[in-house]
C-alpha cells in the first residue's frame, strides 16, 4: 500500500502498510499508535509511583506493620491511635500555625512587591528587583535553613546584633519554644517570597488598565482603589497563589528539620516530620501512612474549602 | 498647562513627553513609597547571600564576629578546602549531578511525548487519561513516600542506590500539563503543511511542533534542575551510604559535624553546592520568569 510518489522525505518506507501516511484511515491509526506508545512512559511511572502507592499508603493506614514482622490488619486501630496521641495532635497544630503565619506574610509581601515593581515596569531597574528578589529560591531548604541558623544564634547572630543595635534585647530565636515558630516561618518565607512574587507579577501585568485609568478618574485613591479596585480584579491570581502556598506549606519539612529538629521540645515539630519519625525512625509503617492519609484529606479539605470560600470574594470578569 | 497635564498623567513609555524622565525615577510620593519598599525587602533578601559569600572567606576563627563585616578582608580559601577534607565532596556533587541531569533529560522526554499526545494526537480513552494525569497532581508527595520506599527497595531493590532518586522523578504530571499547553498554542495550520509534503506523525511531531515548544521545556527544565539539586526529603529516606549521598545530605551533615565550631566550612560548602542551580538559572532565566507569570495569570 506504500506508495512510491513521496512528495517529502523517502523515509516513510519503513512504516507497515497499515499505517501508511496516505490514506485518512492510515493517519488515523499511526496518530493512534503514536500516541499510546508516547504515553505509555508517563502512564506507567505514574501508577507505579504515584497513584500505586498513594492507594498503598490508604490500605497501609489500615495496617500494623513494623517492617520485621508481616503486616497485619488493624482496622481503624491507628486513626483511633492518632487521634489521641498528643504529639501527633500538637505536630498538626504546630504545621498550621507555621503555615498560616508563612502564607500570611508570603501573599502580603508579595502583593505589595508586585505592585510596587509594576509602577517601574519595563525599566531596567524592575528587571534588577525581579532578579534580586528571586535568587532565594534558588538555594535548597538545607542551605537556607543552616544559614539563617546561623543568623538567628541567639548570641552571635547576625540578626540579634543588628537588633541590639536599635535597642532591642537579644531574641531567643531558635532556643525559645515560643519564638521558634516564628523564626522557621521567617526562613521559609524568605526563600519562597521571590516564586510567590512572580506569580502575583503575573497577575499584577495583565490587570486592565482601562478599569483602573476609569476608577482613578472617579475619585478612588490610595488605600481606597487598592481595596476596592486593584485587589477585587488581582482575586483570581491570590486565590491560585494562596492554594499552591498552603498545599505546599502544610507539607513542610526541609526548614523545621535542618533548624531546629523538631525543637526546643517538640515546638516546632510538623506533621511530615511526624510522619518521617514514625516510619523510619521508629519503624512504625503502618502508623506513619495513616498519619500521612490524615494530612492529604486535611490538604483536600482545606483546598476544597478554599475554593468554596473563594465564591464568596474572588471576583471574575 | 496641557503639557502640566500630561506630564502628570501619562503612562510609561508613551512617546510624546516633553522632557524625558527615566522610567526607574520615582515621580510621586507613591512611587517614592514603593522604592523604599523594593529596597528594603531587596536588601532583606541579599544580606544573608552576602553574608554566606564573605564569611565563607573569612578564616575559621573570625567566623561568628560581630558587627558582622560585609566584606571579607582575608580572602581566606582555607575553608573551601577543608569542605573537601570533611565530606566526599567531589562524589557528592558528583551524585547530586547525575541524579539531576537524568532527571532533567527523563521529564523532559516523557513530558513532551505525553503532553503532545493530549494536545494533538487522538485515541479513545485519551480525555479520561488526562483527567487521571491531572488528579495526580493533587496527590501531596508525602503521602506517597512510605510506600515508594517500600516499592523501591522491595520490589526493585534499589535501596541506597541513585537509580531509586531518578526513577520516580521521571514522570511528571506538571510537566505533562505544561508542555500540553505549549503544544495548544502552536496552529494547526504547520501541522497540515507539513502533511501536505508527506510527512509522517513522528516526523510532524518530531520537526514540526517540538522545535516550537523548547521555551517550555526551557521552563522544564530549569524547574526539575532546581527541585531535583535541592532535594532533601527523598534522599533522607532512600540512601544510606555517605559517598552516594547528593550534596543536600552532604551540607546536613557537615553542619551537624561544625555544630559550634567553625560555620565558614560550611558556608563554603553552600556556596559551592549553590552554583550550578545559579548557572543554570542565568541561562533560563528569560523563559522561567515569563512562563511562570503565566501561569499565575491562567489561575
């Protein structure tokens, strides 16, 4: 069926004559078979890593299983465990309070970035800021997490002499079971400000101008456009930042661990840190999925709740 | 008075000023506001990088002084050798390089085939798989950890091994979905053209639509270079070994080792495990910015 009159490259003979280029039929087949074999690779990885094992890790919650011995069928016995085990609880507490005090100030500072930069768009200098301001996220969550260790040594920190210098006492950063979740979330939000503050770009660039040129003509000002203009028609872009930041965040891990181990105490213990304990330090399989089943529904519960929140102030045009 | 009015209202970058202001210069106190802001927060964002470069130069003694000096005045190098000294460096970073380059190279690969299938190629099922491909990415990675450590070193045996970093990196529902959108953009009309000369589907999707796409797999890529070289988590729980480890583990323990003793070993170990993600970022910086503002606005 191959024909002999080519019209572009000769090297279509190798194809089986089923799938020769020439009829509608024979496209029709050979996009079919392309597109099975050029999926096959990502389907495949993805049921043998992620979608296998998240089903896994449910039945495993189901499971005591300590590695040395086979697992064996629980029932509910580890949610009924975990629900009443106060480590556990106070590691959830502890993720929200970071991830909340982090987002709040991750989508402020990055708001207020976006629209400072934007007053100097296409200018050299926007070009600089946006550089600056992105190079922390380059860096890994060790390298952060052991430099601003280091800056937030209560005695020979950088941080602290700084504040001495206005007068202000020394700050137990690190070593106080009040102080420490502030001072991660301080690391974190500092290596993450710069991704967040492209997103908003984003949003901030494609604004519609003519709105804002109509509003500043009828008088909004200031503080007023920005609360009743800018931030209303910017909604869509702070609903998709805050989503990625709080998934993100209610899985940290990186910061908390190479700070402050989970210290001074368990002040600053989060729930993948929990979670990481259980099973591989304490060998707790079992144990540890059903804690990591609880944070996935509690993510999908708070992003389910964004979302139906976001009805309620994200305003689309 | 008109040209009063305009100076105060104009845009940038309109042609038809009178006097030229440069368009970084603040005009009003808003503007003014804005700088001190960009300043402040960009000071707050360079001092630590500063801090780390120059203290990593400084002799071990010196290293926790305060004032803390800004600028080195030793030029002490002692410290990047002695990094050598205390962790296997060089198989560290070694490791930390084949791990991401793999990684980088295999998304690219099933990212752009599986994100052309769904952009343009066409077999029943295909729209049911794409929403499977999607849901996946709302899966948390954590959840998937335990039993991806069981899979690997039980099922495949690749405990402690560089294989069990890269294999589960190498699909990638993000960039699946990225690279389909790129592939959406491009018209169809190319595609039909190059039919029309007798190309195949592999040819047309080899020498038509992947050249077009490469800003996207320019953001791939640099994204999966810098997740992959910073990756901690996943390391911690699948390698053992100290000379496989990649250079996160390798900084985790060299601090734990210098505790109180000198911090510009360790510094100078971050700054040297930190450049490759620099360089890579120089070179794609263009398209990772742009493509991600992008993304923000699609939100």
């Amino acid at each position: 069926m191959a024909s002999e009159a080519t019209l572009g490259s000769g090297r279509r003979n190798w194809l089986p004559s089923w799938l020769a280029g020439d009829t509608v039929q024979g496209i029709r087949r050979q996009r079919m078979v392309l597109g099975i074999l050029f999926l096959l690779p990502t389907l495949i990885g993805l049921i043998l890593f992620v979608l296998g094992p998240i089903v896994v890790a449910v039945a495993m919650g189901f499971m005591k299983w300590n590695v040395f011995r086979p697992p064996e069928f629980v029932a509910l016995k580890n949610f009924a465990r975990l629900f009443q085990h106060d480590l556990v609880g106070n590691s959830f507490s502890n993720t929200f309070v970071m991830m909340a005090m982090t987002v709040g100030m991750l989508e402020v500072f990055a708001i207020a970035l976006a629209l400072s930069v934007h007053r100097f768009a296409r200018s050299r200098l926007a070009y600089f800021f946006r550089t600056v301001w992105f190079l922390p996220v380059l860096l890994s969550g060790v390298s952060v997490a052991v430099t601003l260790s280091y800056m937030f040594h209560t005695d020979f920190g950088v941080v602290n002499y700084y504040l001495g210098v206005l007068g202000i006492d020394k700050v137990p950063w690190l070593v106080s079971s009040d102080v420490v979740r502030l001072s991660v979330s301080l690391a974190t939000v500092w290596r993450n400000l710069g991704f967040t503050f492209i997103i908003y770009l984003g949003g901030v660039s494609a604004l519609p101008q003519e709105i804002l040129e109509a509003a500043t003509v009828d008088g909004a000002r200031g503080l007023k456009r920005l609360w009743l203009i800018t931030l209303p028609l910017l909604s869509p872009t702070i609903l998709f930042a805050t989503v990625i930041d709080v998934i993100r965040l209610l899985q940290f891990f990186d910061e908390p661990y190479v700070m402050t181990r989970g210290g001074p105490g368990d002040s600053s213990r989060t729930a993948v840190m929990m979670v990481y304990d259980t099973a591989f330090a304490n060998l707790e399989f079992g144990y540890a999925s059903s804690i990591s089943v609880v944070l996935f529904l509690i993510i999908l519960a708070v992003t389910g709740f964004q979302f139906l929140l976001s009805k309620r102030w994200v305003f689309y045009q | 008075m008109t040209v009063i009015n305009r100076l105060s209202t104009r845009r940038r970058g309109d042609e038809d000023v009178v006097e030229r202001i440069p368009d970084w210069m603040p005009r009003n106190a808003a503007d003014w506001l804005a700088m001190a802001f960009m300043v402040a927060i960009g000071m707050l964002t360079i001092m630590p990088i500063i801090w780390v470069m120059s203290t990593s130069l400084r002799t071990p003694a010196e290293s926790f002084t305060v004032p803390p000096e800004w600028l080195p005045e030793d030029l002490y190098f002692g410290n990047y050798l002695q990094v050598f000294d205390e962790i296997p460096f060089v198989y560290q970073m070694g490791n930390s390089f084949f791990v991401t380059l793999s990684t980088v190279v295999g998304q690219l690969t099933t990212a752009t085939l599986a994100g052309y299938t769904f952009a343009r190629l066409y077999f029943p099922g295909r729209d049911a798989l794409f929403w499977v491909v999607l849901a996946t990415l709302m899966i948390p990675y954590q959840a998937t950890l335990i039993p991806l450590f069981v899979i690997i070193s039980k099922v495949f045996g690749l405990a402690d091994t560089l294989w069990s970093l890269i294999l589960p990196a190498l699909p990638t529902a993000f960039g699946t979905f990225l690279l389909r959108q790129y592939f959406l953009q491009i018209p169809v009309e190319y595609e039909e053209a190059a039919m029309m000369d007798g190309a195949n589907q592999f040819q047309i999707f080899r020498r038509v639509y992947l050249p077009m796409v490469a800003p996207g797999m320019a953001i791939l890529a640099v994204l999966a270079f810098n997740g992959k070289w910073n990756d901690f988590l996943t390391p911690l729980i699948f390698m053992n070994t100290t000379s496989r480890f990649p250079i996160t583990l390798g900084i985790n323990d060299l601090q734990r080792y210098m505790m109180t003793g000198s911090i510009s070993v360790v510094l100078a170990a971050i700054v040297m495990a930190t450049l490759p993600v620099v360089i890579v970022y120089i070179f794609g910086q263009r398209y990772l910015i742009e493509g991600l503002m992008v993304g923000g606005l699609k939100g």
